[in-house]
C-alpha cells in the first residue's frame, strides 16, 4: 500500500515532530505575550493615573453651602430659549455625565442647541449632616432654579434629573409646577413596591434601619456606599473588569476609558445623614412619592400637580433602578404627555455607553426642543411620527403625546386673541383655552367662579388655582 500522504495525518499530534514544534509555539506564544503587556504596563499606568475628566468648559454662575452651579459653553450659534437644568444625585460626583467628549451626556445637549446647567453638589462637611430634603428640593434646587429663570429670562425652564437627582427633581416640580416646562428623568426611582431592584430589597425595612448607620457616621460614608454597590454584581465589579483591563492593556483608547469610569468609581462622596433616612424611610421603604403621601417640609408633594410634558430615560438592564421602578410613576402623574425611552444599556450605561450616545441622546435632545421651541422643525415631525407606540419599543417617543403637544400649539393660538387670563402668572395658552371653554373668560369671570370649578374646567388642581388667584389679588 502507498504510504499516506494526507497533511492532516502528518500535522498530527501523534507525530512528534509536529507535536514539538506545536508545543514550542505555544510556550513561546504564552511568554512573550505576557512580556509584551508588562512592558507598556507601567506606561499605561501613568496613562491611568493622569486622565482627565469633565473636560466640556464651563463656569459657576452660582454658589450656596458646598453647592455650585455650573453653566456650559454654548457649542452652536444659536441655542434653545428654555435652558435645561441637570439635577444630579448626591451620590458620586457628576462627571460621569461629562466622562470624555465623544461620551458626554452634556455635550451631547449642547451639541443639540441646548443651553446647559447643572447642580454639582460636592462633598458634605459633618454639619452638613442635619441637612434635609427640605433644604435639597425648597431650597437648593428652587434657588438653582430661580437663578436659571433669572439668567435666561424664562418664567419655567426644563428639569433632567438622573438617579436620585430625579427623584428629587420630581418632588420640586410637584411643589413648583409653574417653574417646569417639561421633566426629564433618567433613571430615577420614583416607585417601591416589589419593583425587584436590588437597593429596594436591601433597603426594606424588615432588614435595614438607615438610622443605625447615620447615628455611627453622622453623614453616610461614600466607602460604605460604593462597597455595597459593588457587592451587587461581585464578579464584574472584583474579577471581569481586571481580566478585561488585562487583555486591553495595550489598547490605549480602552485602559483610558477604563480609568476614567475607575475614577468616577473611586471617587464617591458622603451623603447627608438626615436626607438619606429620609430619603429610604419615605421614598424606598413606604413607596410615599408614589402613593402621593409625601411631605416635604410644609409642601405636599401632589402628583396632581405635574401636568407638564414628562420623560422618562431608563436602561433596560438597570440592577439598580430597573424599569420597574420607572415607569409605573407615569400612570399616576395627570400629564398627558408621557414619553418613553428604554436603552438596552445599565444603570451608568445610560450615561457613557455608545448605544445610548448613538440613539438615545439624540432622541431626548429633540424630545426637549418639540416641547421648548415656539415652532417644531419638519425633522421633528418626521421623528414623532415614525417611533413605534411606547408599549412597544425599546426607544419609543408617544406618539399620542406629540399629538397632544401640536393640540396643545393649537389651542395657544386661540387664546392669544384674549390674552387677559394668560397676563395671570403661571396661565399659557392651554389653561387660558381650557378655562374659556367652560366660560371662565376674563379675570373677573375667574375670580367669580368657585376653585373646585375652577380647576376642573383648567384641569388642574385647587391649590393651583389658588396660587393664580393670589398673584392678581
């Protein structure tokens, strides 16, 4: 019989001079590629320890307490006249909305036309311990908020609140809903009621008192905090990422984005002791924000009163504030024009990943410009009406919503031609055409009619009506 001459019988491992050389590549193969990664190693680790962050130029045109706020350099010739004000959380420091250009939350808007603010919060003394949500939403946020009004000449401007920002950015708004022009909310939980998030089983109250740690630290430790955010995913947090840095350490693109989220990371900062009881006693713990039971300081926090466009951004693979706890927020506030935009990103995803920079951010800068700019453009019109229904999408826009909204242009038209109600703060082209509709046409029809009348035909609540009528007495 012929010998056999099939490469395949000649490269096998039973040939042991194949067998040899094989084994010798591989050796050589599994030295030198460590070597290779030593070598740029202490190079990559001085790349890591000197990467810059939150590089979008800005300056503070405010400041209270430890506060500041911050006003972005226009990045177009002509910006949207309603400035949107960015409420961050008070957890961890805000430059992971501003991580690096080409994934920055903030440019983003202002690549868009958009005229930018936001609350930096910065790091709380132990006096700042007694602070409240009172102080946070009353005062902070409403002085931060005055202060943009000033600055833009706008009588309401747009909220975009993200985490407990949010949450916090929804309680100003149902106590000073003439000051919103529309609420934005990017992953903020506004609803705990088995919505299966990991902080709410945590947090639950057959298991965690906030007191005991609040009375050992007086302000909650931000080590405690970013431990126990990482023991929610032990794996990612402690090994993955290590062995992905690894594998990239020649990647110089990477092991700079990598250091740039380890900073964010590692750089948390302490949580006011008393807002933070507050905050999981009444928010995570009794579900008073969706119940619409909160109170804060002497307001009412009444979801009745948040009848302005609202959005909501939410990640679809957030462990920490799934959508559960977003979306069940949008079927109790009395807007009508709730819109939806899920990312198949996480918690911080939503702020740094490049689908959520390719399809969702410019999705929410138009959202805010249909209900900021006098006149939608015809690439706004194109944009509402192709988005699937919200039910349905993973990004969605409501279309009925937008629908609402031209109504709403509308019937501001009509109501120009008697102008007398709007002359009253806090009335637009809507109230004052709800209200002429049920007869109620001139201050004096208005100050005749009974306020549960009132704020029926304007649909709105009695105290709002209330608050109109103390401005024209």
């Amino acid at each position: 019989m012929a010998p056999n001459t099939n490469t395949e019988i000649s490269s096998s491992p039973m040939d042991p001079f194949t067998l040899a050389l094989s084994a010798q590549r591989e050796l050589l193969t599994a030295t030198t590629e460590p070597l290779s990664k030593f070598s740029v190693a202490p190079e990559r680790a001085d790349q890591m320890a000197s990467v810059d962050v939150g590089q979008t130029p800005s300056e503070v045109v405010y400041t209270e307490n430890k506060l500041e706020l911050l006003h972005y350099e226009p990045r177009t010739e002509t910006q949207s006249d309603v400035p949107i004000l960015v409420v961050y959380a008070l957890i961890n420091k805000p430059f992971i909305l501003d991580l690096q250009p080409d994934r920055s939350v903030i440019r983003r808007l202002l690549e868009a036309g958009h005229d930018v603010y936001l609350i930096d919060w910065n790091e709380p003394s132990r006096l700042d311990s007694v602070l409240t949500l009172d102080d946070y939403v009353n005062r902070y946020i409403a002085n931060c908020v005055d202060e943009v009004c000033e600055r833009s000449g706008q009588e309401s401007i747009n909220l975009l609140g993200y985490c407990m920002g949010g949450t916090m950015a929804t309680m100003y708004t149902a106590i000073n809903p003439d000051s919103v022009n529309a609420l934005g909310l990017m992953a903020a939980g506004l609803c705990f009621d088995n919505t299966g998030g990991v902080l709410e089983q945590w947090g639950d109250e057959e298991y965690y008192d906030p007191s005991d740690v609040t009375e050992a630290y007086g302000n909650v430790p931000a080590e405690m905090l970013d431990v126990g955010f990482a023991l929610m995913d032990p794996v990612s947090n402690f090994v993955s990422k290590y062995l992905r840095l690894y594998d990239n350490i020649e990647n110089e693109d990477f092991v700079e984005n990598f250091a740039r989220m380890e900073r964010w990371l590692s750089e948390g900062i302490d949580v006011p002791g008393t807002t933070y009881v507050q905050f999981l006693e009444d928010i995570y713990q009794d579900n008073k924000l969706y119940e619409n039971e909160l109170v804060i300081g002497d307001e009412a926090v009444d979801l009745a009163e948040i009848d302005m466009p609202v959005l909501q951004i939410i990640g679809k693979y957030d462990h920490l504030v799934p959508a559960s706890a977003s979306t069940p927020f949008n079927d109790v506030v009395a807007s009508e024009d709730v819109s939806v935009i899920e990312s198949p990103t996480g918690h911080i995803g939503l702020s740094v990943s490049g689908s959520a920079h390719e399809a969702v951010w410019p999705d929410v800068s138009q959202w805010f410009h249909d209900r900021s700019d006098p006149e939608p453009t015809d690439e706004t019109e194109e944009t509402t009406t192709e988005t699937p229904d919200r039910d349905d999408a993973a990004i969605s826009i409501d279309v009925e919503a937008a629908g609402e909204h031209d109504e709403e242009t509308d019937a501001e038209e009509t109501a120009d031609e008697s102008n007398e109600l709007q002359s009253i703060e806090g009335i637009g082209g809507t109230y004052a055409s709800r209200l002429q509709d049920a007869g109620i046409e001139t201050i004096a029809d208005l100050k005749a009619t009974d306020v549960e009348t009132a704020a029926e035909a304007a649909q709105v609540s009695a105290s709002r009506i209330e608050r109109w009528l103390d401005t024209i007495d």
